[in-house]
C-alpha cells in the first residue's frame, strides 16, 4: 500500500470521526454512524485487503473512543470488522465498477449490517440501556441512519470518484 493511498484513507477517517464526533446521540446515546459512510468509501476507492482491515480496525477504534453508547467500545470495534468484511465480500461480487446507485444500495445494506452486528454485541457484552429492545432500537436509530448514510453516500461518493480521476489513478475494481 502506498503512501497516497494511506493519507487518503486516513482523511477519510478523520472525517468520519468527526462527523461521529460531533453528532449528539438522540435515542439512548446512540446516534448515526456517519463514520460508516467514509469507511464504506474508502473500500470501494481501495477495494483491497490491506485497506480494508486498516480501515475496519482504525474506524472501529475510533468509533468506539467517540461513541456516546455506554460501554460501546467492544460493540464498535467488533461490527465495524464484521461490518467491512461483508462490505468488501459483496463489492466484489459485484464484479463491476461502483456506480453511486451500486454505492449508495451497498451503503443501505453496509449499514443494515453494521446496525445488527451492533446492537446483537452490545446486547450480549453490555446489554442495552433503559430497557430498549433489539427491534425498537433497530427501527428508531439503524433505519434511520441507513437513510442518513444512503443520502450521504449519493451526494458524496460522485464528488469523491470526479475528484479521485482528475488527481489520482483509482486501482480498477
């Protein structure tokens, strides 16, 4: 991996994290996930192994340290890996350069993913806060920031791929 290519998954982080930094939790402390959109990014940018575990793990991190869920940390670390790993699987099946319609459903069903694995962890390391349900919190934060992230992904994942071919050769996927 070259150093282009790092700096430019590390922007892609950063962003992320303060995206997720900034946005107040709502629903028991927890918000959306906008550090999924950036990671989901940079996998299809980069679609390699390498990148991908890099990215699962930084992000996972650093949406643990920035979370507001409480004892959200594990949760964080474990659906981001689990998370960018079915990503990455279903991207290349696809076997065709991303489109932003191909982006924005991946992003959609990358955050269905994510939210499950999410609330499945912290139910069964930490259990859920006040009472909640795997379902009510899957209905008033997951769909809602699937929304969030698919819209994101639509308006973002265009400008990322015009400005990436007029600097940079993209790795063909």
């Amino acid at each position: 991996m070259n150093t282009r290519t790092l700096v430019l998954l590390s922007l892609f982080v950063g962003i992320g994290a303060v995206l997720h930094a900034v946005i107040p939790g709502f629903f028991f402390g927890m918000k959306p996930d906008m550090m999924l959109t950036m990671m989901f990014l940079g996998i299809m940018l980069f679609p390699n192994k390498t990148a991908v575990i890099l990215l699962a793990i930084s992000t996972g991190i650093i949406s643990g340290v920035t979370t507001s869920f409480p004892g959200g940390f594990i949760p964080n670390v474990v659906d981001k890996v689990v998370t960018a790993t079915l990503f990455f699987g279903l991207f290349t099946l696809l076997k065709a350069k991303a489109t932003p319609l191909k982006a924005a459903l991946l992003t959609a069903v990358g955050t269905f993913i994510s939210g499950a694995t999410f609330l499945a962890v912290a139910l069964t390391v930490v259990g859920l806060p006040g009472g909640a349900t795997f379902g009510g919190l899957f209905v008033a934060v997951v769909i809602p920031t699937a929304f969030v992230n698919t819209i994101a992904m639509i308006v973002i994942y265009p400008i990322v791929q015009s400005l990436m071919r007029r600097t940079y050769t993209v790795p063909q996927q």
